[in-house]
C-alpha cells in the first residue's frame, strides 16, 4: 500500500477526480482510497510512486509520498 499526501483538493469532485487518475495508472491494484479531510490517498498494487504522483499532477494538484 502506497500513501500519498495530496494538495489543492477543496471538494468531492476533486477527490473523485484524483481516485479515477490513480486508478487508471498501471500496476494499480485492489483499493484506491482518497481523503479530502486527510488530504491523502492510498493505493494499491505496485505502481512506481513517480506513476502515481506524476497522474495526480495531470488532474491539478500537488502529490508527494507521505513520510
């Protein structure tokens, strides 16, 4: 399970809009969950973190792995 911190989501559009970009990176697997009031997203699978961050990014908002 891989943990993002994510920046710039204000709504539930945002945070379906960053769960269908994670998703559709390749190497996602099983549960993709997103949290607006944690401002992170956990994913699934072994998808690289650059992947991951780099599809965020495409949707507008700021991505970084959680320390």
């Amino acid at each position: 399970m891989t943990t993002l911190t994510i920046q710039g989501m204000t709504c539930g559009h945002c945070v379906m809009a960053v769960k269908e970009a994670l998703a559709a990176v390749p190497g996602v697997e099983g549960p993709v969950a997103v949290s607006l009031e944690k401002g992170e997203a956990q994913v699934g699978g072994s998808a690289p973190v650059a992947a991951l961050v780099a599809a965020v990014t495409a949707e507008g908002f700021q991505a970084a792995e959680a320390q």
